[in-house]
C-alpha cells in the first residue's frame, strides 16, 4: 500500500514538473501576429523564439543594394534588423549561411512567402555557395516594397568598437527605387558605370556640386561631380586629397569634399592647406 503511494506522488510531482517547464518554455516565446509586426519585427521575434541566444537588434540606418535594368542602386531601409551568432568561430569548412543561419533563413523565406512576396532571382545569390555578391543574398519583392537577406561570410564586429566579433546576417527593407534610381542613374552615366556590382550614391551636395561614393560589394573610393545644364561633368575621381589648385580653380565648396581630404587640400610646395 505504501509503495503504491509513494509511487502516485511521485508521479503527481513529474508531472507538476513537466507543466512548469512547460509553462516556463511556452511563457519565452512571444506569439506573432503578422497584422501588426511589420516583417523586421515578425522576424526579430520568430528568430528569438528558435534561439534566444542569438543577438537580434533593429537597425536604424541601413540600406539595401537592388539590380534593376542592368543597373546597381543603394536603396535606403525603411525597416533592419542585425542577427549575429555569438557562438560563432571562424570557418572555412561550409557555407556561412548554411553552417550558422540555416534555420533562421528557412524561417525567413516562410514569412516573406506567407506575406505575398515574391524571390526576385536576379538580386538573389544562385547557391550558398554563390560569391557573385560577395555576400550570400536573397531577395524579395511585393510591389514597391523590396527586401534583402544577406549573409556576410566575413567576421566582423556585431556591436561596434572592434569587439563581439560574428558573422552577421541583416534583413534590410525599402520602398523608394525609383527614387533612388532618379537620383543615381545620371551619377552613374556620368561616371560610365556598367558593372552591376558598382554603385554610385550621392553623399551631399551644395549648389551644383555633389560629393558621391563609388563602391563596389566590397570597397570604393569618391569622386567630386558638377551640374552643368543636364548632365554632370567630374571634377575629382580619387580616394586622395585633392590640389589646392584645382579646388580654387573649380571653386569646389568644403562641403562636398568630406570624403576627399576632409577639409584639406595639396599646396603647390607639397604642404596642406586647410579649406
């Protein structure tokens, strides 16, 4: 009689075990409702609830990188969001995608498909293994809006100042193209850009100058441009400080020269002339 007792309140107590872990387990996991989490959000709290020991943040200043028409444009992002293993070490033996974001992707593609987007194939990297972009990226569309995952098989810093160092994944989203195609395809013909893996973005302009950045997936370097009637003419192409000389002749305003000298420039006698 005892044992059979002792035998029920033990398994009384296993199975108050059991529904406190449950409860504890279910009460992490923060439900989604699509119709008031905008995608970055949704994503942040699907990606959280598979492993919350990922760093998950919502970026502020981002943007994403769209082919269209044979032409590369830097979109700015309405919505980010930066996920970063922090148990990462470095690899050489698999894709980044595939040994650290695997889940995270396949949950990706799921949200993006429930909410009627389409995989844009052009914008989108053919494998995990596809270098073309230097990261592995994909891409989704809905109307106006655009979005990109992309997965950087490089180790670099998730949390500023050289430290927490991961490969990162970001989930960027924008819906000004054409925009940005209005201000970045007469910059990109001045310069005779064809290479969809280069862009040409407007940094800051005062009067008829524009200071812009040229880069590529990984790098880049300025240039210093000049409205004249429709077209602009280039005045400065370089990742050096320009001469005094030709700033003075041009009359080239210290504003637009932040990425080229930084407010200085080359005297005749090799010295630096503050602008």
């Amino acid at each position: 009689m005892k044992f059979r007792l002792i035998i029920a309140l033990v398994t009384v107590l296993l199975i108050g075990v059991v529904f406190v872990l449950f409860g504890v387990i279910t009460g992490k996991q923060e439900n989604v409702n699509p119709a008031r989490f905008s995608v970055t959000e949704e994503l942040r709290v699907r990606f959280l609830n598979i492993d919350p020991t990922l760093f998950v943040s919502m970026q502020t200043r981002s943007s994403l990188w769209w082919i269209d028409e044979g032409r590369s444009y830097v979109v700015p992002a309405t919505e980010s969001l930066l996920v970063a293993e922090p148990t990462a070490e470095i690899n050489y033996d698999s894709p980044v995608a595939d040994r650290y974001y695997g889940r995270v992707l396949k949950i990706a593609r799921e949200v993006f498909v429930q909410r009627g987007f389409v995989e844009d194939k052009i914008n989108s990297s053919t494998t995990t293994a596809d270098e073309s972009f230097a990261d592995y990226v994909l891409a989704y569309k809905k109307e106006a809006e655009l979005c990109t995952i992309t997965v950087n098989p490089e180790l670099s810093s998730y949390s500023g100042g050289g430290e927490n160092m991961s490969y990162k994944l970001e989930v960027n989203c924008g819906n000004t193209l054409t925009k940005a195609k209005q201000e970045q395809l007469p910059l990109l013909d001045a310069l005779a850009i064809q290479d969809i893996n280069t862009v040409a973005v407007p940094v800051k302009s005062d009067g008829y100058f524009v200071e812009v950045n040229i880069h590529g997936r990984r790098g880049g370097t300025s240039a210093v441009l000049k409205k004249e009637g429709d077209a602009y003419r280039i005045i400065i192409e370089s990742q050096d400080i320009p001469t005094c000389e030709l700033v003075d002749l041009e009359q080239i305003p210290n504003k637009v020269l932040s990425s080229l000298g930084g407010g200085k420039c080359w005297k005749e006698d090799s010295s630096i002339r503050d602008l």
